[in-house]
C-alpha cells in the first residue's frame, strides 16, 4: 500500500523538478522523480502513490499518454502541469481522466494549496454520512470503499468523478449551481470559466450511460448547473 502522503512527480526539467520535489518535501511529502514518460507509466501503476504530478512535455510518452494509460489502473489524483498556456489541453487533461490541471510556471505554495485539497477530499466525503450506502435509482454508491454501481455493476470511477456524483447524490433532487460545485470539490472560488464541472458531468453521464443529449440521471439546469434526478427505485 502505498504512503498517504507519497508523490510522482512525472518532469524531466531538472532544477524545476529539484526546486518542486523539496519544497514538497519540506512539507511533508514523500517525493520520487521520474524524468521519462514511458518508465513513468509502470512507476505509477506499480507504485500506486497518493498523487501524480505530471508534466506534458516528456521524453517517451508525453503526459496525456501517460494519464490515459494509468487512469484505469491508478484511482489517486493527476495534476497535469504545462508551460503551453492553451485551453484545449486543460479539456483534453480533463477529458481523459485528470483531476486538476496548473499552467506553468509553477508556484509551489498553489500547488501544495492544490494536493492538499485533493488529498482531504476522500476523508471528508465519507465522514459526512451516517450511512454507508447512497441509492439513486439504479446507481448505488457505497461511501466506505468509495465504489460505484449501476444495477448492480460496478463501474470505474477517478477520485474527482466519485466526489462529483457523491455530492449530486447527497442533493439528489436539488439543483446544484457551478460555483457551489466548484468550491465543494476544489476549495477555491469559481472563477465563472472553469469548465472542469461539465467535463466530469459528461464522463459521469458517459459510464452511468445517460444519454448525454437527452440525460434523464444527470440533468443540466439551464444557466445553473446540474441534478441529480431522484427516482424511486
């Protein structure tokens, strides 16, 4: 098992990997680095570490191979880095399976702002239900392990994707607007551009099989947000 606090940090640019690997680890991370993407890969899955700092630019595969590749496999959070300041990569990061995304340069004191809340999440999403189990007609979602079923099989769902529908099944009924969503999940003030909430609404609804251009599980609220539609059964 790995430690609570054990990082990859996926980066080949030497003294910028140096500078973030110890400011981490003077604040109580346990750091290995990787500097290529392709031993990356089985380091993650085999290491199976609490977070994942990954760059884009790799030699070997680059980042967002690297993310598709262990997302299946690895459950813990991916913070994608990039020095290229374009929008399509955060959709594209999010898209396949991260959880955050940080553009360069890197200011390690948002970064540790950033882990630490993902890190916390999934201890205070269980110890806020009595019960163990959230039933939502044929999805139940059993808060001990963490784990997802929609009648009756499980489905594979990252740290953020369980956090988001945890929260709709919490409000099942209730209309969630972005920015509650965002502050709930993240711990940061929505800025009103972050498009992270409706690209894991659209991975939900893709593995709950909810039709996404006529969702009867996940509803959209037009210039609200989102529901989670409460059904018997």
């Amino acid at each position: 098992m790995a430690q609570e606090n054990s990082l990859i940090l996926v980066e080949d640019d030497a003294p910028l990997a140096r500078m973030v690997s110890e400011f981490l680890t003077q604040n109580g991370f346990t750091v290995a680095v990787e500097g290529n993407g392709t031993l990356a890969v089985e380091r993650i899955i085999s290491g199976q570490p609490a977070a994942v700092i990954l760059d884009i630019n790799l030699p070997g595969k680059d980042g967002f191979q690297i993310c598709r590749e262990v997302r299946s496999r690895y459950d813990g959070t991916i913070i994608i880095l990039t020095a290229r300041g374009d929008e399509i990569d955060e959709v594209v990061g999010l898209e396949i399976g991260a959880d955050d995304f940080m553009a360069k340069p890197v200011r390690p004191r948002a970064l540790l702002a950033r882990l630490n809340t993902h890190l916390r999440r999934p201890k205070n999403v269980t110890q806020e239900v009595k019960t163990s189990k959230i039933s939502v007609g044929a999805v139940e979602i059993e808060t001990a392990n963490r784990t997802c079923r929609l009648a009756g099989d499980e489905i594979e769902l990252t740290t953020a994707e369980f956090d988001l529908l945890f929260l709709l099944a919490k409000h099942a009924g209730e209309t969630l607007s972005r920015s509650h969503l965002y502050v709930e999940l993240n711990g940061f003030r929505y800025d009103g551009l972050d498009r992270s909430i409706d690209l894991r609404v659209s991975r939900l609804r893709k593995k709950l099989k909810d039709d996404s251009s006529r969702p009867q599980l996940i509803k959209s609220v037009r210039g609200v947000g989102y529901m989670l539609a409460k059904r018997n059964g």
